[in-house]
C-alpha cells in the first residue's frame, strides 16, 4: 500500500510535501489559532488558571470603541506613510547612484547598509542620545548654524517624525539593496533604443526604469509596510509610546495591553486586527503595483 | 552467621551514605535583579540546616511575565519555593491565584512593621489576609550637590516650599548650564514618573489615588489637591525652566554631578552610586531634604516601594515539604537580625520598627547614610494600591502629567480625562 501511495503520480506530491506542511502548520498557523481562538476569551493575567470566559467577537466590538486603540491606528498609519515615503524615496535615490556609479559604491554600499545590520534597540538608544535635548548630536548642530534646539523626543509634535527619521535611516539600506539588484535585471537594449530616439535620461527613468522596477517596487513596499506597521522594538526604547500616547502604535498598544496591563485576551484580538491590515494592504499593494507590472 | 552480619553491615552502609547523598534540601528563590539576597544567603543556610538556598535572578521586566507564566503552569516541579513580587503586582498575583496565604506564617511578625508595608503586604490591603511580607523597601527625597547650590547662590532652605523651589530650579538652570550641569531633573520617561513627581505631592495636599465608594474604587486623583500638584509640575516647567527628561539612569547622572537637584530614591545616594565611599563621606558630599510643600505648615509625604516576600500556592498545594522548608527559610530572613544585615549591606530601608532601634541602629547607620531620616520619612510613608489594574491607571494618570506638561492641556482637564479613563478601566 505505502508502495502504491508512493509510486502514485497523484499522491506522492501531496506526500512529499507533508513534512514541510506539518511544519508550517505547527509554526505558523497553529499559532495563529491559538491567538484568535485566545482573542475570543476574556483572558487576562488574573484568570490564566482558573480559565477564561468565552466572550465571542466582544475584544473586536470593544476594540473599536476604544479611542486609545482607534488613535493608535491614526498614529501608526502617519509612522507607516512617513517612513515609506522616506525609506522608498531615499533608497530608490541610492539604488541608482549606486548602480550607475559601480567604482565607489563598493565602499558606499558597506557604509550605507551599517544600519540595517544594528539590532533595533542599538538604534533606539542611538537615536536617543542624537535626538538629546542638552547634549545630543542634532541639537548641537542646530545650535551651530544658529538655530533653537528642538525637544525631539519631548515634544508632541515633534515625537513621532524624530522616530520616523530615526526608521528612515534604518530602513533605507534595504531598499536600497532591494532596488539596486532589480536595476541590475534590467536589460541594457531598452535604454540603447531609448537613446537612439533622443529621449532624455528623466524620460529614460520615466518609462523603462520605473516601469521595469514596479514588482521589484510592490514587494518593497509591501515588506516595508508590513514591518513598519509591526515594529515595536525601536518605540518600546525610544518613546515606549509617549509623551501622551504621541507615538503610541497599534503595535506597541498590543504590547502594552497584552503585556502591560495583563490583558491577553484584548491583545490577541489588536493582533488579530494588525494581521488583517497587513493582509489587506498586501492585496492592495499587489492589485494597484504588481498588476499594472 | 558471620555472612549475615555482613550483609546487614553494608546494607546500613550503603543506607547512611545514601542519606549522605541526599545532601541539603535545595529551596529555589526568584527575585528581580539587584535584589541581593545572596548578601545573607550563607547566614540563612547556617540557621535553616540542611538547606541550600539557591536565588536565580531576573531583569526586572522579565519577572511578572515569568513568575505569571511558570505559576500557571500549576506544576511545583517548575515553580521556584520562594518568590519576590513587587508590592505593586500584589493584587493582580493573589486575584490570579498564584500566591499562598501566609497569614499564619507571618501575622505576628508583621505587628512590627510600618503601618504602610504590613497593610500593603495583605490583600485587600488592610483584609487581615497576608499573603508574604513586605522586606525591602526605599523612600523617595529631594537630594542636592549643596556645593552646586552654593555656587549658584540657591539656598537649601528654597528648595522646601514649591515657589521657591521654582525660582531655586530657575537660578540653578541660569548658573551651572556654562558648566553643563542642569538645575533639576525631572524624570518624565514613563509612568514611574507618577510616583517621584506626583503622588507624593497630591498626598501631602490632602488627596488620594483612588478612594473606596459603595464597596468599589473609585479616581480620587482629580481632586483639588491633584490639580494643584499637577499645576506645580506644569510650573517648574514652564516657569522654572526645566526640562522633562525622557531617559532615566536612576540616579547615576546626579550622583555624577550632571543635576544639582533631583527627586528620587534614597538608593542615588548610596555606595552603589558612589562607588567605595562610606556613609560619612556620602553625607559630606550631598545632602538629602523632604519633598517641597506648596506652604508652611503642610507636611511633606514620600512614596515607598519595595518588594514581598512570597510563596507560591502550587508549592503550598502540592508540595507540602517543600512549602514546609520555604516557610522556615522565609521565617529565618524575618528575624530582626537577618534582616538587619540584610539592609544593612545592600543600604536597604528598614519597614519596622525595631530596626531604627539598638542594637540594630547603630550598624544600619553606620552603612546607610542619613539613615534616621531615611526612617523616619518611611514610617510615615505611602505606597500605592496594590490593585490588579494599577499599570493601566498608572498610565492613565501618566497620560494625563503630559498632557499638561507637554500639550499644555489644563491640569483639571487633563485628570478629569484620566479619572474618566481611570473609572472604566475600574469597571465604574
């Protein structure tokens, strides 16, 4: 019987790919699950023993009632929308400096991606001491060109774009590197022909370089928004979501609500959402990018 | 015959040398990190024989997550004997189930001990139920360089009273900013900021945190005496020039000289901060005072943490010789004298009584500088509800110190929302 189950065309892919489907179950959505089955109980660090009440879709219904949760959605979406403006802008800019300038990038190349290569909550505490009001690095040049010292980190308005500058520069090295390689996959021929029409090198970018790099671009936009949106670490270090909630992201409301304030279950239901949001910006991303592409 | 006799021989041989094997009774103690008690652990072990105490620690952040965690479990094999919980974790721990009762363990012994820490050790506080002993405790206090205030033409006396502490923050920030050295600093990283810069203000004014209404708690914190100490804050910003600061070095930065004047824990102003000094040099260094008041007359209020000594209810459960052990371990670091050698080499306050007496007195004193202070700032200290959702009204509280402080949203306003916040979180 084995015997027949392995010489059959029909079974033996299923049976070769078994392994690696228990694994993915067990790894990836098992624990999904377990997570949304735990987003339905009102489990919290007092009922972890004697079990947690059902409650249904109730964390759902009460997480958008919560102004603190809709207000981290408004606050993660600035955090997402700024970085990625920044990150795809600067990196794309440095994918094709690099590209078309193969002698020094060798050296820039190293230089540029030292801060993807730093843990995130190396960058934090960097960024903290930079961002100092008294003696940080920014301040200090500021007050160089005669200019007013800034309360970066201290400032309502100014908290969160001091943490999107410091995702920014994180972030850029890899797209960067992303965009470079998908400008190495571009023929030379269209650039060849282009030239020979007399187009110009903006018209160049314009309708074969941009056009080329869009599903390079889509799954770039969709890996830095999905991490942006996640990213929790370098806020937990720099702001932990202060002054007032100023920088409070969904992700580190899921943190703080779930691991904080001991509330499991209303955790598990803000993951659950998170999960949801990125899902649909990725078809969203894929139906206006990768389609056209 | 003789055969027999052999045999019985090396049966007790081999029976004596495996309770030789056996060795000590192993008891396993979880603390948080820095909360030596490897300081009396060789003292404990000499008056518990047979028993080898063993203390695993953990980052402070760590702790709740793991003692949560592993005591949900509900197996004694991974639960530790004895346990360390911060007094502000008290209700959540005991509402879960996951602490023993230990009123009869520790009752008597708590009639000693500071009206503060022998409620906070009960659960509901003041209930009669205890559920560990609160062993380790701090006070917060103003401390200052008097040698920075000399330079600046501060005096200490300024430093009292809340207007005058303005103007002192003011006169400092003017004086030593050449030198890089900041007036006051004012922690405003996280919601610990609450208990230095806010609750004992609102204490000393007559307000509460929280206050009990119809058999539930209720916010008590936007009360006049709350907005009044909220409005000193927004003052010694807005008027006094200093800077809110966003990191926290536990006093390491004032001892270094980088403030002159700081709020905090008696710990930034011991050996650990000033590392190979005696108590007398430390108090020839830097001077300590109680909070400021808004007025003469008004008393000032400090804020005590701290830590309980507990034991889990899985090992009083299900392991009756193991909670047997814990219980003469724990009674052996109660002892007036263990204790004292205990605070006395980690510069701990005492929480009783017979502490700030001979013969232990003058041997704290002599390790733990301004230490009748320090003592007497304890005795009347406060500590905060020990409530299962003390981290969301703590934050909510927090939310509402920067409003004020950073947006400028009106200190009334900003505690009404809070207190709003503070009543669903309660269930109100």
């Amino acid at each position: 019987m084995i015997k027949g189950i392995l010489n059959s065309e029909r079974t033996l892919p299923y049976v070769l790919m078994a392994p690696l489907l228990v694994l993915l179950f067990s790894v990836t959505l098992f624990p999904f699950l377990w997570n949304f089955y735990v987003s339905m109980h009102d489990l919290k660090t007092t009922n972890l023993q004697s079990g947690a009440p059902f409650v249904g879709l109730a964390n759902y219904f009460r997480l958008f009632r919560d102004p603190t949760f809709l207000h981290s959605l408004k606050i993660s979406s600035y955090f997402v929308l700024g970085s990625m403006v920044g990150q795809f802008g600067l990196g794309l800019l440095l994918a094709m400096i690099l590209h078309y300038h193969p002698g020094p990038a060798r050296v820039f190349r190293v230089i540029f991606v030292i801060p993807w290569i730093l843990s995130a909550l190396i960058i934090g505490y960097s960024w903290i001491w930079m961002y100092n009001y008294r003696f940080g690095l920014i301040n200090s040049l500021l007050r160089l060109v005669g200019l007013r010292p800034i309360h970066w980190l201290n400032d309502i308005r100014m908290a969160l774009w001091a943490l999107v500058i410091a995702n920014i520069w994180r972030g850029t090295p890899f797209t960067m590197l992303f965009l470079e390689a998908a400008l190495k996959t571009i023929p030379s021929e269209p650039y060849e022909a282009a030239k020979v029409d007399g187009a110009t090198s903006w018209q160049s970018f314009r309708y074969i370089t941009l056009p080329l790099l869009r599903p390079a671009i889509a799954i770039n936009l969709i890996l830095v928004t999905m991490w942006t949106f996640n990213l929790f670490d370098t806020i937990l270090v720099m702001t932990k979501g202060g002054p007032a909630n100023a920088t409070l992201t969904t992700a580190m409301y899921m943190y703080k609500s779930a691991f904080e304030y001991g509330l499991l279950g209303y955790g598990s239901a803000i993951t659950i959402v998170m999960l949801l949001i990125n899902a649909l910006l990725a078809v969203l991303y894929f139906k206006t990018i990768g389609r056209r592409a | 015959m003789s055969k027999r006799i052999w045999v019985w021989s090396l049966m007790v041989a081999f029976g004596l040398s495996a309770v030789a094997w056996a060795g000590p009774v192993v008891v396993k103690l979880w603390q948080s990190e820095g909360y030596g008690l490897e300081a009396v652990e060789s003292l404990i072990e000499s008056l518990v024989p047979g028993v080898d105490l063993q203390v695993v620690e953990y980052p402070y952040n760590e702790l709740r997550m793991k003692l949560f965690t592993t005591l949900a479990a509900g197996d004694p094999k991974v639960a530790p004997d004895i346990v360390m919980v911060d007094s502000i974790w008290l209700g959540e721990f005991v509402e879960g189930g996951y602490l023993a009762e230990l009123t009869d363990v520790v009752a008597d012994e708590a009639a000693d001990w500071f009206d503060a820490f022998r409620n906070g050790s009960q659960w509901p506080a003041g209930s009669g139920k205890y559920y560990g002993l609160w062993y380790d405790t701090d006070v917060r206090v103003t401390m200052y360089w008097p040698d920075l205030l000399l330079e600046a033409g501060v005096n200490a006396g300024d430093l009292l009273y809340w207007d005058t502490f303005i103007s002192a923050c003011k006169k400092l920030n003017e004086a030593l900013a050449p030198q890089g050295i900041g007036g006051f600093r004012l922690d405003m990283g996280g919601a610990y900021a609450a208990d230095f810069f806010f609750f004992p203000f609102l204490w000393a004014e007559g307000g509460e945190i929280l206050v009990a209404k119809d058999g539930k708690l209720v916010p008590a914190f936007n009360s006049e005496a709350g907005v009044k100490a909220l409005q000193f804050l927004v003052d010694l910003v807005k008027v006094g020039g200093v800077e809110p600061q966003l990191d926290i070095f536990w006093g390491n930065d004032w001892a270094a000289r980088k403030w002159a004047v700081y709020i905090h824990g008696n710990w930034a102003t011991s050996e650990s901060r000033f590392p190979g000094t005696t108590a007398a040099e430390r108090m020839k260094k830097v001077a300590v005072l109680p909070y400021p008041v808004s007025e003469p007359g008004k008393v000032p209020v400090t804020l005590s943490g701290g830590w309980i000594m507990t034991i889990p209810a899985v090992v009083k459960a299900k392991a009756p010789d193991r909670y047997a052990k814990a219980v003469e371990v724990m009674e052996a670091f109660l002892r007036a004298d263990v204790m004292a050698e205990y605070a006395s080499a980690l510069a701990r306050i005492p929480v009783r009584a017979a502490l700030m007496e001979e013969p232990y007195r003058s041997k704290l004193a002599e390790n733990i500088e301004f230490f009748d202070f320090y003592s007497k700032m304890a005795s009347i200290a406060k500590v905060r509800p020990a409530i299962p959702q003390w981290s969301q009204v703590a934050d909510a509280i927090f939310e509402a110190m920067q409003k004020a402080i950073f947006q400028g949203v009106d200190p009334q306003t900003a505690l009404d929302e809070a207190a709003a916040k503070v009543k669903a979180i309660l269930g109100g």
